[in-house]
C-alpha cells in the first residue's frame, strides 16, 4: 500500500520526501500543492522536477474522503456526511459568518466516552480516524468551498474539534492534523483559531500544552462531581479538581488566556439557579485565583433514547443571567441549520442500509457561538 500525503505533517512529509532522496524543500512544494492548491494530481504540480512527478505516483498518492452526502442549509451552513469505511460516517459541518468561516471536525467513528447527552456517545466507539482522516475533512471542503464560490483566498479561517469523537482520545493522529492546519505552507491558521474540544482527558491536556497549544474549549456540563459521573463518565477517572487543575496548568502555554467551558443545558438535570450558583463557586473558587474562562451554554440537541430534554430558553436565559451577574462572560450558542437537520431526516433513510452512524449523526445539530445580551456590567466587570 502506497502512503496518503494527507497523513503527513510538513516533518512527516520531509521525512518521506527524505527516503525517496528528495530535499526538504521538494516537501515544501508538495506540501503547498497539496494543502494550499488542493492539488491531488501529481502532473498538476508543474514547478517539480518531471523526473519527480514522475516517480510519486508508485510511492503514494493524495486520496480524499468520499462524500456520502452534502446537505446546504438555508442559512449557508454546510454539511458533509464521509464514509470511513466499514460502515461508519463522520460528520463535517461549515458554519459561515459575517466574519469568519468555520469548519467543525470529527476526530473518531463514534466516541468511547459515552456521554448521555449524546448521540454519537450512545452509539459506542468504532475507531479512531487516521490523521489524514482528519485532514481530508478541512482540505476537502476548503478547496470545495473556493471552488464553488469561486475564491482563490482562504474560506476556513477557524477549525473546531467538536465533531464526532474525543479529540484526545485519538492524540498520536490529532497533533499532526492540527501541525497540518497551523503550518504557514498548510492552512495557515491561527492558535487561536484552532479549537480542541474535550470531555477532560486530563494527561493528554498536559501534552497538548507541551505538543501544539492550540484554543481549548472543556466540555463541563456539571458543577459537582456527582451530576458530571453521571452525564461524562471519564469524570469517574478525571474528577472535577483534576480538570480544573489541568486548566490552569494549560493556560500558561495556551494562545488564548482562557479555557472556554461547554455546559450541555439538559432540563431539569443541570439547569437549575443552584447549579448556576455553584458553577461560579467552583470556577471562581478554583485555585488561587479561579479558573479564567469564558462559558458557553449549548442548548440540548435532542435524539430518540435519550430520555433528556432541553432546558426551555427562558431557562437558558436565566442560568447565563446569573453566571454573568457573577462575573463569568456567558454566551449560548444558537443553533444554525436547522433546515438541514430537517432533512436529516431523509439523509438517514437513504444512508441507512450502509450506516448505522449515519443516521445517529443527522440527529445531531449544528451549533455555533452566539453571544446574547446580557447585562452589559456584567461583561465590563469579568474583563
Ligand atoms: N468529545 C469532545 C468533542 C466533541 S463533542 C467533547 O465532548 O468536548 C462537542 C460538543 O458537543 C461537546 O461540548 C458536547 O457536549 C456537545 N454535544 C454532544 N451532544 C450534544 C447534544 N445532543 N446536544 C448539544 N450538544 C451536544
Ligand atoms: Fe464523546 Fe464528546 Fe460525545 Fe462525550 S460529548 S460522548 S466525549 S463526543
């Protein structure tokens, strides 16, 4: 079997380059075609030796992800369905903005945390996506978005690690990914655009820091151990101090001089005013100084079994209203193609026969950060 380049970081690809006797910067060229050209032919890559371009296609080869289905929402969010073989999907979303475009990848074919608010956790785990896995989904609906708005610059200006899957929980295949999208011949993305989301892996949060500090969001969901074993079971391993303390060990090296905390609004679970309360005790209380951060309440996306319903939006509301009078700068995220979620519904039926995944993901949404106006105080005081 011959090597995909998308599994390659620009080390990995010069280290490749290397054995076939290449220079480094032979790699540069390639890795520039590849990622910033979206080139997947080798004779499209005019300024290499022909001699070159000619041996490259016995070695390896730069090889996507099919596309089970693409589905465009009103509202400009798009969303991949890949096959990753043996009967497994991942979902890829783009989520357009006045100011930034942002791409939402998977990192697993479903996930072994097993949380119970969501569907991809339900449905186990299959395995763990291949780094070039992971790259295929940016470098494929970069260069599909330029061509078909007709862009040569860049569209993707932000990555989110919040697709399927524990992002670090598949840690020897994420880093190169996120070397990938950081690389100035690459994508070229800021630190700070980049997010790795995780439900607490508190080791791999320490080598992140150490291997490629990228944004870090935390998916919290509770404020007391005994709520959050019972919504994210890695909590039983990881319980809630050594979080926080792995928050705080990640800051110095983080680009960002706060972790973001997802809190999942589950009705009558975790939304109550004195969990709010405690929220605030527990970040603010943490450590010397509290944790600095920043939250963003995800409404509940519903899905069949879960037994679990959203927090009305007048609960929402009131929720972040304390969190903010306490001082913590709050959003909720507002959900955005929803038109397509609608026809998710038919997604799943044709894809049914070939995935079981297929059809847990169209039940999941697509949520982006959306701040709401609290009171504006509130703000002036965290900042
Ligand atoms: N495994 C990582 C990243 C993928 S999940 C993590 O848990 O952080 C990305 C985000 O989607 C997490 O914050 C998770 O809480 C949220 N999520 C999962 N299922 C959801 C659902 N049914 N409704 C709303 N948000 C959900
Ligand atoms: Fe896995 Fe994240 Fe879903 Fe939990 S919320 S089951 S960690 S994908």
């Amino acid at each position: 079997m011959t090597a995909n380049l998308l599994d390659f970081d620009l080390e990995g690809l010069a280290a490749f380059c290397e054995q076939l006797g290449e220079k480094r910067f032979r790699a540069v060229q390639l890795f520039r075609w590849i990622h910033q050209k979206g080139a997947s032919r080798f004779e499209e890559m005019t300024d290499l030796a022909r001699s070159l371009r000619q041996k490259l296609p016995a070695v390896c080869h730069i090889t996507d992800l099919p596309v089970l289905s693409r589905q465009d929402s009103a509202d400009g969010t798009i969303k991949w369905l890949f096959d990753v073989g043996g009967g497994n999907a991942v979902e890829t979303v783009f989520i357009p903005e006045e100011d930034r475009g942002t791409l939402c990848i998977s990192s697993q074919a479903g996930c072994a945390v097993g949380c119970r608010f969501c569907s991809t956790g339900h449905q186990g785990f299959s395995r763990n996506l291949t780094t070039g896995e992971i790259v295929a989904q940016l470098w494929h609906a970069e260069h599909f978005l330029r061509n078909h708005q007709g862009k040569t610059a860049r569209v993707i200006t932000n990555v989110v690690m919040m697709g399927m899957g524990e992002p670090l929980q598949n840690y020897s295949a994420l880093v190169p990914a996120l070397r990938v999208m950081l690389d100035d011949h690459g994508y070229g993305l800021s630190r700070r655009r980049v997010t790795v989301s995780t439900s607490g892996v508190v080791p791999m949060m320490d080598r992140l820091a150490k291997d490629c500090p990228v944004a870090l969001a935390v998916s919290l969901h509770a404020p007391n151990d005994a709520l959050r074993d019972s919504l994210v079971p890695l909590n039983r391993k990881y319980p809630i101090a050594e979080l926080l303390d792995a928050c705080l060990r990640y800051l110095p090296a983080a680009p960002r001089d706060f972790i973001t905390f997802e809190y999942c609004m589950l009705e009558g679970v975790n939304d109550q005013p004195e969990h709010a309360q405690q929220l605030l005790a527990l970040v603010k209380g943490h450590g010397a100084r509290g944790v600095p951060c920043k939250i963003n309440l995800i409404p509940f996306n519903p899905f069949p079994d879960s037994g679990l319903k959203c927090s009305p939006r007048a609960v929402v509301l009131r929720f972040g209203h304390i969190l903010n009078e306490g001082g913590l700068v709050t959003t909720v995220r507002k959900t955005r193609g929803d038109d397509i979620d609608a026809a998710c519904g038919q997604l799943a039926g044709d894809v049914l026969d070939r995935t079981n995944a297929a059809q847990r993901l169209a039940q999941r949404r697509t949520v982006v950060e959306q701040p709401i106006q609290f009171h504006p105080s509130a703000r002036e005081r965290q900042t």
